[in-house]
C-alpha cells in the first residue's frame, strides 16, 4: 500500500528544496525515467526511532524528486544511508555497509550515494567517507536534510562531491514524509537535547532542544490520522522537555481531542521532565497508551552524578510511585548501563536495587563502551569487559525473573490489539500491539491488519504473547 506523502507546509528554511526537487524530477521526465519506469530509492537506516522518523522525511523528499522506493539496494538509482552515532560499533557498522555499496557505483556509475544521520556530523567520519569512500557523492548531517535534493541535482548534474556540516540547527518545518506503515506513524515533535549526559553523544550530533511549533504537530497528528494512522508515537531526544506553546501533557490531551480511533505514545522521557501533569494526563486520556519509559541509567547516586543525569534514587523513585499510584495498571519500561567508568559492585547492586523497587515490565540494558567526544570517555576507572560482562548476566537474570512476574499479571486478559502485520517467525500468526510492551501474537485472517482487535491472552513469556482473536 503506498502512502500518501504527509507535510505542514514549508516553511522559509525550506522553501528552496522545491525548486531542486522539482529540477530533479524533471532531469528524470527529460530522460523518460517516470511511472513504472521511474528511477527507484532505497534508504539504509541505522539506530533510534528518530532516525527513522527522518528516514521517512528523506522518502517524502525522494518522491518528490520522482523516485519511487525500491525494496533492494541493487535496484536503486539513489542510495541513502542514515546513520547512527550512539555507540563506536554503530559508527562501525555503518562504514560496513556504505563499503559494501562500492560494487554497485562499480557496476552502475550513474547510481548516487549519500550518507546522512548523526555519524557525519563529525566532521572526522565527514573526512574519513571524502577520502576513503570516493563513490560517496555528498553527506548531509542531522540539520540538512532539507538540502539533500539540491545534493541529487548537483551530483546528476556532474557537479563536485559535496559534504555538509550544519553550524545551527533548524527546525526545517515542513519536510514532506513517507510513513513506511499506513497505520503506525513516528510524529517527532521536538530535536536535539540540553542534558549533556557525561557518556552520550547527542547533544553534539542532534543539536540544542527545539520544539516545534504545537499548531504544527497537530496539523501533521490530523494528517496522519486522516492517512489511516492508529497508533502515533511522539519521539523527541528528550520528549518531555517538549515546549512549542504548551508542554507535553497539553500537547498530548490536544491530540488526544482530535476525532479518530487512535493510540498515542511518547519516548524517551528524562526522569527530571517526568511531571505530574504528565503522568495525570496519562491515566485520564483514555487514547494514550498506558506505558511510559522513564531511563535511570543507575540506581546509584555517585554514578548518576558522574553520568550528569541530575536526580537521585529517591527522586527518581517518587517520579515511579507517582505513576504507580496515578496509573495503576502502567507498563514501564527503563533503559541501564552496567560498568560506567568508577562503577563500584556497591553501585552495581544499588541498580539492581532499582530494578526491584521499579518493577519494569522491561528493561534495555548496555554494556557501557567509551564513545569519542564524551565526558566519560576520559574518566578514569574504566571497567574492565569481563567485570562488566558479568554484572550484565547477572541483570538480565534479575530481568527476565521481573518481566515474567510482570507479563503474567496479562494472563486470561483480553486486550485491544492493533493488527500490525504478519509475524515474522510464524507466516500462520498476526503480531500486534496493545498497552503492554511486549508483542502480541495470534491467529486471525491478514484482512485485519491496519484495525483493532479483541484478543485474549493464553501465554506470556519474556518477550512476547500469544493470545486468541475473539470474534
């Protein structure tokens, strides 16, 4: 099912893309390169939900230079490669893949590639893709995807290669997008970060916090919606700091008031941004999804001081209790990292502490490794790998003992379910989703798919359901 393209309007930042887009579309027309003939993209997406939140912008943008998507890189005339700066191995990985690419600009010099996403705005992996990668035709970092069509025409009009690093950030209103899912729907509503977390790299590669306008996130919220979107998720780097003429929990009840059959969802929350108001706005808004990922990173204060995370044990459990006590039956999920630099087996048991008195129905957990650019890449007390290893095991031994607590309370349940697509192990059964984390599985007939349906749950693991379509 192709989707239709969704936009708010362009704004000033972005007005210019039309005019090149325009000028690509008509570079193909001029070479008979349209309808079932027309040249095809394919996007590579690496890391966050963010990412393929732009991943969809750069579709949007594809289609209208005349593209239409393609499922294999071999098929496609433009390649995009958006990639991640999280961790050294997502950097690492990438590079891979873009090596990879070499063989087919060998066998069709006239396919275009482009590398975008948080790896290329340092300006040392910029370097490295313009002297390693000499079939790389230009790079556009998180602030400039609204030049990636004046990128194409210039490298199909056999102009030099050319390789962008953003000096501000915009919020580049109005970028067309391409939602991969007719039914499931990222809705960014604010980027970048102020944190300044000690391990993290976002606040260098993703910009300042800037929040869109709230008159802007409710035109794309109604598109979207109209498009035939049934479960909406908010992403921001820190979503909860949202402030684009009303906070996060105003924003939310705004949308939650648009007519429809729809879920809301938002991530990733910081601890510190966790309000009342949010957490009330929750458990009154009956289309918001009762789930609500709250990171801690730690259960100990000295490591939480030394990540700059700016809350405590005891604040961040009062935020938990709150939401306990607000929203009874809440899934709520976390993310840790085990052996931060100067993490002591007292800290480490002080996060397992943490996990117990949280309850999390999930959590994501990482092995800490240094990233370049970081605070604590330079801090001493490094922990060795196999320490680290180690508690790791014994976390994820504590999580699954949780999680399967947890899911069980599901047992017996029906719940309301969106038939999301055919499972992926098993072409006999539906996955889906509903308020608990975890996926759904169940019989039912693929005409269901993009709807709500009732199922009851007959078994819960720790990483899934099954459960019965009733009729």
């Amino acid at each position: 099912m192709r989707n239709s393209l969704i936009s708010t309007g362009i704004d000033e930042s972005t007005a210019p893309l039309l005019e090149y887009a325009e000028s690509v579309a008509a570079l193909h027309r001029a070479a008979g390169k349209t309808g079932d003939n027309a040249p095809g993209f394919f996007i590579q997406t690496f890391g966050c939900q963010q990412n393929e939140a732009d991943s969809e912008k750069l579709a949007g943008l594809c289609v209208l230079m005349g593209y239409a998507r393609v499922a294999r890189p071999e098929e496609a005339d433009l390649i995009l490669v958006n990639t991640c700066a999280i961790r050294e191995h997502a950097e690492k990985k990438a590079l891979s893949i873009i090596g990879q690419y070499k063989h087919l600009k060998d066998a069709n010099p006239s396919v275009v590639i482009g590398v975008g996403g948080c790896m290329v705005t340092q300006e040392l992996r910029v370097s490295k893709l313009k002297n390693s990668y000499p079939y790389v035709s230009f790079t556009f970092d998180t602030g400039a995807m609204q030049y990636v069509p004046k990128l194409v025409y210039n490298a199909l009009s056999g102009g030099k290669r050319s390789f962008i690093l953003t000096e501000e950030w915009n919020l580049n209103e109005g970028l067309p997008s391409l939602p991969e899912s007719p039914h499931s729907a990222w809705l960014s509503i604010m980027y970048g970060c102020n944190n300044f977390c000690s391990y993290c790299i976002v606040p260098y590669v993703r910009g300042r916090e800037r929040s869109r306008p709230v008159q802007a996130v409710i035109e794309e919220a109604r598109q979207l919606i109209a498009n035939g979107a049934k479960d909406i998720t908010l992403l921001g780097q820190n979503v909860n700091s949202y402030d684009g003429g009303t906070d996060i929990a105003g924003l939310m009840r705004r949308i939650c008031a648009l007519e429809g059959d729809f879920r809301l969802r938002f991530m990733t929350s910081h601890p510190k941004d966790a309000s009342d108001r949010l957490i009330e706005a929750m458990a009154e808004e009956e289309k918001i999804v009762k789930h609500f990922h709250l990171p801690v990173q730690s259960g100990s204060d000295r490591i939480l001081k030394a990540m700059n995370r700016r809350y405590t044990f005891d604040s961040y459990m009062d935020r938990i209790r709150k939401l306990r006590e607000t929203v009874p039956d809440v899934s709520v999920t976390s993310d840790i990292i085990v052996g931060f630099p100067g993490e002591t087996e007292e800290d480490f048991e002080a996060t397992l502490r943490v996990m117990r008195e949280a309850d999390y129905d999930m959590v994501y957990s990482f092995i800490y490794s240094p990233r370049n650019g970081t605070p604590a890449a330079r801090m001493e007390g490094q922990v060795p790998r196999e320490v680290s290893s180690e508690r790791m095991s014994r976390l994820l031994s504590l999580e699954a003992e949780i999680s399967d607590r947890r899911n069980s309370r599901f047992e017996g349940r029906t719940l309301r379910v969106l038939a999301d697509g055919i499972s992926k192990n098993d072409p006999d059964m539906l996955t889906g989703k509903g308020d608990p984390v975890r996926p759904i599985h169940f019989k039912a007939d693929p005409s269901v798919i993009g709807r709500f349906v009732n199922v009851k749950i007959k078994k819960t693991s720790t990483f899934s359901f099954e459960g019965e379509k009733e009729e």
